[in-house]
C-alpha cells in the first residue's frame, strides 16, 4: 500500500509541473496591457513614461524565463503574486474566496450522490421497465438543462414567486440550497449512471443470486449486497464528477451572487488581472489534482485488486 | 421551554442593539477600499461613505464645505482652504494641516501609482501655514481645481496607514469600516464621533451581487433596501410596483459616438454629417431607453457647469444622410466601431448598426475588455469609438479639455480633432479662474464641436435607483458613488 | 443497430437532433423574418399569434433568432468536437502504436490538460487568448482532446496485440498501413459515443462562456448570448429566458440521448 501510494504521488510530480508551466505559459500568450487593465479609464490622462515606470514597478519588464523563475520561486515560497487590479496577494485574494466554493461544491455534491445514487439504484432494480428509463432520462434531463438557466428558473419559483428562500449571497443555510440544488442536479447523471451498471453487476453475481434463492427479499438483497459493491466505482466517480462540480459553480456562483473562486475568476478575466487568472486556474488545478489523489488512494486501501502497478 | 424564552430574548436584544441596517447591493466586489488606488466606482461607493474630502458638490451643482470650512485665493496660483477642527480619523488620529498635507502628497507622489493622479496632477504643492491652515499651488493657475478637491480621489487618508487603507480603510466620514467579506459584502457602522454628528443609520451593509434581476428580485423580497443604475425597461416596471420607490436624476454622464477625423473614411464633414443624421436620437433616447435619457447636442449635458443648451443640427433623416453621403461620392462603406463589454453601450451600438445599415453603411461592431478597447482607439486605425463618460468634476474644463485639446491626442482626444483655435480657448478656460470668461469660452468651444462634428453626442443618460420607501433622507447628487446617507432614515 | 432502434432515447435524440439539423438548414424559410431586423417601437412584446416567441429589446423576432440560433450552436458544437476528434485521435493512435518514450511524454501531456476541471480549463484559455467566438472554440477543443486521446489509445493497446494484428504485421504490413487499416477501426465505435455525448457538452460550455461574456460577442448571437441578454428583462420579460433556454437544453438533450442510446447499444454489458 505504501509502496503504491508512493508511486502515485511521484507520478503526479511531472503533472504539478506541467500544470504550473502552462498556467506561467499563460503570460505568454495573453493580448493587451495588463498595465493599462489595471488603470482602467484612468489610463487616459497617465504619460508613457508613468506607464513604463508602473511596468517595471510590477516586474513585467524583465526577460520572460527569469520572470518565471521568479514564477516558480513565489510558488515554493505561497506567493503567487500580486493581483494587478486589487495590489493585494492573489494567495490572500483565493484564500478569501476559496472557503465559498468548497462548500458550495461539497452541498452540490451531496445532493449530486443522493439523487445519482437513488436513481441508478431505482433504475437498476427495475430494469427495463418504465422505471428505468424515466430514471434515466430525469438523469439526462438535469445533465442537459444549462445550471444559468436552470438557477434563474429556481430562484424565479422559490424565491420570487413562493418567497421560501433567499435568491442570492451566502451567510445561512438557506442560502445554499438554490445553488446546490442547481449544481448537483446537473452532476447527478453520471453518477446514476454508474450506480446502476455497478447494481446491475452485482445482482449478477453468484453470492446475490445466492441470496435471492436463501429467499431473502429483493429489496434487502439489493441494499445489503449489490449496493455495499456498488459504493467502489461510485467513490471513483465522486472525484471525476468534482471538475463538473466545480465548473458548475463558476457559472453558478455568478446567478446566485456566490462569492467563490469562480465568481473570481470571471472577474479576473474579464478585467485582464492575469496573476488573479493564474493563480485561481492553477489552486483549482492542484485542488483537483489532490482530491483525485487522495480518491485513488482511499480507493486502493478498500480495494486490495487495484495494487496492481 | 425556558430556554426558547433564553434564546429569543438573547435575538430581541442583539436585534435591538443591533439598530437601524440599511443594505444596499451593487454590481461588483470593490477592487480596494482605499481611494487613491483605484478609479473605480464600486470602490467609490464605499469609500466615500468612509472617506471626505477637502469639499463637496451639492446637487446643484454648488461647491460646498467638507473638511475645509472656507478658502480662498491670495493669488491666482494659490489656493488657501481652512480646515475643519476638531476632526479625527476613525482611529482617532488627528486630521489636521499635516495629514492633508501627507494625504494630497501620497496620491501625487510617483511611486503610490495612484491610477486618479491626474485628477490633482495640476498641483505643485501643497504645504501647511499652520495646524488649521494648507495652502495648494497651482502654476499656471488651475480654474477649476476645487471642483477636482471634490473628486473621491481627493479623499483625505490617514497617510500613516498607507500599507492597510486597501483592506481596512480609515477616514474622517459618517461610517467607519467593520468587515469586508470579499466578494460578499462590505460592512460599515455610524461614526458616533462624526464632526456632522452621528448618522441615524446604525450600520450600512453594503451587498455585492453581480446580477441586476438578482438584485431587483432581493429588493422586492426584502433583501437589499437600495439598488443603483437600474437598467430603463426594469426601472419601469419597477416604478409600476407600488412597495418600490424609484427615482431618476440628470446626472454627470453622457455617451458619444467619436469619428476619427484623421481616418481617411471619415474626413469629409458630409460623411460624419450623414451619419450624425441617420441616427434618430429620440428613438433610442425614448424606446430603447424609455426615457431614462436625454437626446444629446453639446458634449456636455446640462448638469455641468458652463454646458450650453444647443439646438440638434443634424435632426433624423434617413434620406438627407444617403443624399449627402452621395454628394460626397461615397458608396459601400463600411466602418468599424469600437467600445467595451458595457451592456447599454453594446445594446446601443446594435441600434446603430441596424441605422447604418438603413442607409447602405456596414458597421462591424468590435467588442474588447478596457485595456483591449484603449489600445485600439489610441492607434491611427480607428475609426467609430462609442463611450461613456461622466463630468466627475462638474467642471465643463473636465470633459472639453480632455475630448478636444490637441495635446490630448490619442489619449482622450479619440476623434483626433485639432484646432489652435479652440486649444487657446481651452487654455484659457484654465488660466482666468473668472465665471462670465469661462462661461463664454466654454460656449464658443461646444458650438465649434458640434459644427465640426468630431463626435455625436448621442444622449444624456439620466441616473436611476431604487429602493424601499422606509428608506427616507438619503441624498443622491448626479451619481450613485456620491450617494449621502447621514440624513437617511429606516422607517420600519 | 437493432439494439439501438429499440432504445426510445435513440428514436427521441434523433428527433431532436434531426428537427434542429432541420431548423438551422431552413431558418431563412421558416421565420418571418430576419433575426437582425429591429423595431424599437415594438420592443419587449410578449409571445403573440403575430409573434410566436415574443419580441426582444430591440423588437426583433424571438422566434427567428432561436431559429437561427441553431446555425451557429450546432457550428460552435460541431467544430470543437471535430478538431478535438482528429488531433486526440491521432495522438491516441500514434502513442498506442509506438508506445516507449514517445507515449510516456504524450499521455503526461494530456495528463496535465486532464488535471483541470473542463470548464476551468476552457475559462483559462478564454482568459488568455481573450474572449470571443472563435477563442471559445479553440478552448473547447483544447479541453476535449486528452479523451479522445486516452480512449483511442486504450483501444489500440487492446488491438494491436490480437492476432490478426500480429498476423499483418508477420506479413510485412508498415506501421502507417497497420495502424489505420488495421487498429484503428476499432476505435469507431467508442469514438462516436464520445463524440455525439462531446457535441452536447460542447455546445453547453460555448454557451456557458457566451452567458459569461466570454463567448459570442453581441452582433452574433447564439442562445447562450440571448440568455445572457435575456437575463436582464427578468423577471418580466420571462419570454426572453424561456424559448432560447428550451432550445438550449433540448438540443443537449438531444445529443446526450443519442449518444446515451449508442452507449447502451455498443456496451454488451448495459
């Protein structure tokens, strides 16, 4: 186990690296002045030189390799620079924004596992029958339905129209349903998806139809049994459906006023702050990366088969 | 059971002490809180409920006591203002001569990087007489410098603090910050101490939410008190609610189609003729704006000072426009405008596309982020530009001198118009610091502009906002940044 | 094939994907008239006998901008699929065949495009090449090539070791000639899935960035672009949110059930 989980981390090392690459690469690329960004419309009454000045002030003068050696540098040290339109650290601008967005994904997720869960396993025990298919199809239907859509459409019933819960911002519980809701409904597909080929599975094997045949009920035999196999792939998924989850949320967080990462981002890109683009892109990445890790792992230690490599 | 009665007296009582919260939302996480880093008006709203300066406008447009309480010109170069007394910072700090002095020098020293510099660049010192007394020079004299004492830039900071005001900022205004939840909202509570005396209002939250129907939908249900820059055909709905207040003021703004005069396409006077006459201004003032604007002639609309009342020149006329773009043997044009991502800009430029087309012009419509958008004007290949622009200072010298003076091109001077004549003119508007001459070399520079027609001055848009009636007292000049809530009240 | 005819999601996607294939192709025909042409006198008008969708704040034609709406979803859906089909494919393929070295720094490559959330991933090359269109695409392929890749290569991995394979190759078959004559016809199969469910997930971020401000820019529209317009009439001018959103979501629908009910007929074990 320590030997493979070893293995695991130090095959994630080339990944970091090229993850951190292309986020500096970014700067590479990127069209307009992020100085000019920065100054908004007061650029217009600056000199040239002033410009320059703030240039070199901000470090965007110098050749781009030894730039991103500093890049790399910052990051072993936690400073991911300076946001160019607040000034204040891009860490500390994440940092603030970050605790929203875990906890708008962790919601959505839960809501995401449960009804996943009950639809794969109401579609697996009733297989090919009318149940099945609608089970199926609600999956799709929420998979399909765009969440900035599908958010305006609630907050318009539920807190417009019947006044149950608060339309925007975060603060009581209260607030995260919306959102959640929204999020996790559109993540659920997959996951019932799975849920039911992993029920399915199970309910062929030779120990369930043991059970059947001892006459225990079906119902018991499905969740005593098929359900207890099926949870491995469903925890796998659960790490995959959390890069949905998250890009969820960006789109989210922006109907229903969420003061998370997403919403940060968006404004990072729209006013040109590329520190803020980068530095929110690559803790995403790397939050990604270590929950798919530690997914991997949990999944090996319940999994003795998986070892093989 | 005892313990319910526990619980709600211990809710009763922290509501009691809690008072009177007045929640306002607005459209964007502020980028700082501390006023001379920024030239953005989600900072300004906040901070200048936080932060004074040295004067006021009022909504006459008046210029008034703030922290000085008199001024006067010993000579034209040199402005003496006398300050209040008895004021402190939120940390009780002393404001006096020296934290003026400190406060105007950080904001003009190179290395703060203050992106609103130039709003007080005109200034060569700033120096104290005595603990109640500064006096600014200006050389040459700078007429309109205290309309720009008034810009929220200006604000005066507790210099010492300089490394923490972003996060935390300190002033001498009616609410003192408490916490700013990022991306969240902002929370500010009266000024017990306020030299004005305290607010009525206990506590200002000031919610940040992105969307404009999200927020109409907290102000209906009770989430939010006051909304700003209502968009029109929302606005009247929301008029038609009787549980909402609304109210729409001239303000500082006006939006322009700029023409490059240097751009071959658009030389000829006939061709930005024709264009200035197939744009119907009424229409888009009246239905596409339903009225929320005013159509617009001279560049600057009527709440600015020295701004001249003229008649439209080039009224609507389809025909007229083909028969002059014919006489200047023009045919297939097809022009670019250029603006950024803006809502009400981008919905207009789409009315203006459709107008062109109707006579036989193709505008491409070029939608870029501001820093995207600056680059493209200021090189020699623009050709049509459409932006806002608000008079911030009042000043008609503010928007003239910056849209028409030769040595303003590319930065301000987009239509790259150039004249001695009315760069003298301007310049003179700056020297004399004497009304009835500004009055009437402002009035021969916007009748000049509109006859050479550099720009279409396309409407006045007027500002809007919204709240609950409980909500009494608050003023509004011109502006949502300069919304004044130390009279303001909470009925319920 | 009889599997899939049985499917009913495989007779509803078609019918969606179909009547939209429809729409886009006779858009000009069907709608009264052009999606661009304005009446400011007739602004915000809700769904009529006259006009079926309602008019928008311009008062043009709901009905004929959903209409020609499609053109562009299906494109912006199309196009980033296709690109992201050829190049993953082909990476896949070269780096299933040659294996080693090559490989190795291939699939670390798509590794590290995988190790970002989709959407995350298109908004950073938004974010860096500037919004737009065509950036929007460029992003979506970016983001979807690493799948191709991966599962053309598991594919070729499993090929290239069955017999018949070793069988061209002791014949003197070239590797150019193996791996497309050969290898990669297996791959036909979970490729079209991937792709028919990629078209939906495409056409769903395009719009995702249109309704962030990071897509289509306004002269052009798409659905995403009319939401995102729409969004500020709410909550009165519900007609704006409602047609495009339904478009929207039933043409994603569409694909998902199509590719759904291919799944299911490919997969032996479903």
């Amino acid at each position: 186990m320590l030997r493979y989980a070893l293995g695991r981390l130090i095959g994630t090392l080339p990944v970091l690296f090229g993850v951190t690459l292309l986020v500096f690469l970014m700067a590479w690329v990127t069209p307009g002045d992020p100085v000019v960004a920065m100054l908004g419309e007061a650029s217009q009454g600056i000199s040239r030189q002033a410009l320059e000045d703030l240039r070199g002030e901000l470090g965007l003068d110098r050749p781009l390799p030894v730039q991103y050696v500093g890049y790399v540098a910052g990051l072993l040290r936690g400073d991911l620079g300076d946001s160019v339109r607040s000034r204040r650290p891009v860490l500390a601008e994440i940092r603030d924004r970050l605790p929203a967005t875990i906890e708008l994904a962790l919601a959505a997720l839960a809501i995401a596992v449960a009804l996943g869960v009950t639809l794969g396993v109401l579609a697996a025990v009733r297989q090919r029958t009318w149940v099945d298919g609608a089970a199926i199809a609600v999956a799709l239907v929420g998979v399909s339905i765009p969440v900035f859509w599908s958010g305006f459409l609630l907050m318009m019933v539920f807190a417009l129209e019947l006044g149950w819960l608060p339309a925007s911002g975060r603060g009581t519980w209260q607030h995260l349903v919306l959102p959640a809701v929204t999020v996790g409904v559109s993540s659920a597909a997959f996951i019932a998806r799975i849920t039911r080929g992993a029920v399915l599975e199970a309910l062929a094997q030779d120990y369930v139809r043991t059970a059947k045949a001892k006459g225990l009920a079906p119902r018991r035999v499905v969740v005593r049994h098929a359900l207890r196999n099926a949870l491995l792939p469903i925890v796998t998924v659960v790490g995959l459906q959390l890069g949905g989850l998250l890009g969820g949320a960006v789109l989210t967080e922006t109907v229903f006023a969420w003061p998370g990462v997403g919403r940060l981002l968006v404004d990072a890109i729209v006013a040109r702050d590329l520190p803020l683009v980068q530095g929110s892109v690559l803790v995403v990445a790397l939050l990604f990366i270590l929950v798919n890790l530690a997914v991997d792992l949990s999944y090996a230690a319940i999994n003795p088969k998986v070892r093989y490599g | 059971m005892r313990n319910v009665f526990v619980a709600l007296a211990i809710l009763l009582g922290a509501s009691l002490a809690a008072g009177q919260t007045l929640t306002t939302a607005i459209g964007a996480n502020p980028p700082t809180l501390d006023p001379q880093l920024t030239f953005n008006g989600f900072s300004f709203h906040v901070t200048n409920q936080v932060y004074e300066t040295l004067v006021r406008v009022t909504p006459e447009g008046d210029v008034v006591p703030g922290l000085a309480v008199d001024w006067r010109y010993p000579d034209p170069t040199t402005l003496r203002l006398t300050l209040r007394e008895g004021v402190t910072f939120h940390d009780g700090s002393p404001f006096d001569a020296d934290a003026v002095v400190a406060s105007l020098g950080r904001i003009l020293d190179p290395a703060t990087a203050a992106p609103g510099r130039f709003v007080l660049s005109a200034i060569q010192e700033v120096r104290a007489v005595d603990a109640a007394t500064v006096e600014i020079v200006t050389d040459p004299p700078f007429a309109p410098l205290l309309s720009h004492l008034a810009h929220p830039v200006a604000a005066i900071v507790p210099a010492a603090l300089a490394d923490t005001l972003a996060r935390s900022p300190v002033g001498t205004g009616p609410f003192a910050f408490v916490r700013w939840v990022d991306g969240s909202e902002v929370v500010l509570a009266a000024n017990a101490a306020y030299w004005g005396g305290a607010p009525a209002i206990d506590q200002v939250v000031v919610r940040i939410i992105p969307e404009v129907s999200t927020q109409i939908v907290e102000l209906r249900s009770g989430g939010v008190d006051m909304i700003f820059n209502v968009p029109p055909d929302n606005f009247l709905t929301l008029q038609a609610d009787p549980a909402i207040t609304t109210g729409a003021i001239d303000g500082w703004s006006s939006t322009h189609l700029i023409m490059n005069v240097a751009s071959p396409k658009l030389a000829d006077l006939r061709v930005r003729q024709a264009l200035a006459h197939a744009i119907d201004k009424a229409l888009i003032a009246e239905e596409m704006l339903r009225g929320l604007a005013k159509p617009g002639v001279a560049p600057i609309p009527g709440t600015v000072r020295y701004a001249v009342e003229l008649e439209e020149p080039y009224p609507y006329d389809a025909e007229g426009a083909r028969a002059l773009l014919a006489e200047a043997g023009v045919s297939d044009l097809r022009l670019r405008l250029d603006l950024y991502q803006n809502p009400d800009l981008e919905a207009v430029a789409q009315v203006l596309q459709f107008a062109f087309d109707e006579i036989g012009v193709d505008l491409e419509i070029r939608v870029q982020d501001f820093s995207a958008y600056t680059q493209a004007v200021q090189s020699d290949d623009m050709e049509l530009a459409m932006t806002g622009w608000g008079t911030v200072t009042l000043d008609a010298d503010y928007t003239l001198y910056a849209f028409f003076h030769s040595g303003e091109i590319p930065g301000n001077n987009r239509s790259r118009w150039a004249d001695p004549e009315i760069d003298a003119l301007l310049q003179r508007g700056r020297d004399e610091p004497v009304d009835a001459v500004r009055a009437e070399v402002y009035a021969q520079v916007q009748a000049a502009a509109v006859d050479a027609l550099p720009m279409v001055t396309l409407y006045y848009p007027r500002f809007t906002f919204a709240k609950r009636p409980a909500v009494q007292g608050e003023a509004i000049a011109f502006s949502w940044i300069l919304l004044d809530l130390r009279g303001a009240t909470l009925a319920d | 094939m009889r599997r899939f005819r049985r499917h009913p999601g495989a007779w509803v996607g078609s019918a969606i994907v179909l009547t939209l294939v429809l729409a886009a192709a006779f858009a000009p025909l069907l709608a009264d008239r052009p999606p661009t042409q304005q009446d400011l006198r007739a602004r915000l008008r809700p769904p009529s006998a006259e006009q079926p969708f309602g008019t928008d704040e311009f008062g043009r034609s709901v009905f004929s901008r959903v209409l020609h709406g499609a053109r562009l979803s299906l494109a912006t859906g199309l196009l980033p699929v296709a690109a992201a089909l050829v190049l993953g494919s082909t990476i896949g393929l070269v780096a299933g065949f040659f294996r080693g070295r090559l490989d190795a720094v291939l699939m670390r490559a798509m590794d590290v495009l995988l190790a970002f959330p989709s959407l995350l991933l298109a908004l950073a090359v938004v974010g860096t090449l500037g919004p737009g269109v065509v950036n929007a695409v460029i992003a979506i392929a970016i983001v979807d090539v690493p799948q191709y890749a991966r599962l053309v290569r598991s594919v070729v991995l499993g090929a290239r070791e069955e017999e018949y394979v070793q069988a061209a190759r002791a014949l003197g078959a070239g590797d150019g000639r193996l791996m497309w004559r050969h290898v990669a016809p297996n791959a036909v199969g979970p490729i079209v899935v991937q792709a028919t469910l990629g078209i939906g997930f495409a056409i769903l971020a395009i719009a995702g960035l249109s309704f962030l401000g990071l897509g289509v820019q306004p002269p052009v529209s798409d659905w995403g672009e009319m939401l995102a317009r729409g969004r500020r009439y709410l909550p009165d001018a519900t007609w704006l949110m409602i047609f495009p959103g339904l478009a929207v979501s039933l043409t994603v629908l569409g694909f998902n059930l199509l590719g759904d009910a291919l799944r299911d007929a490919l997969d032996p074990k479903a």
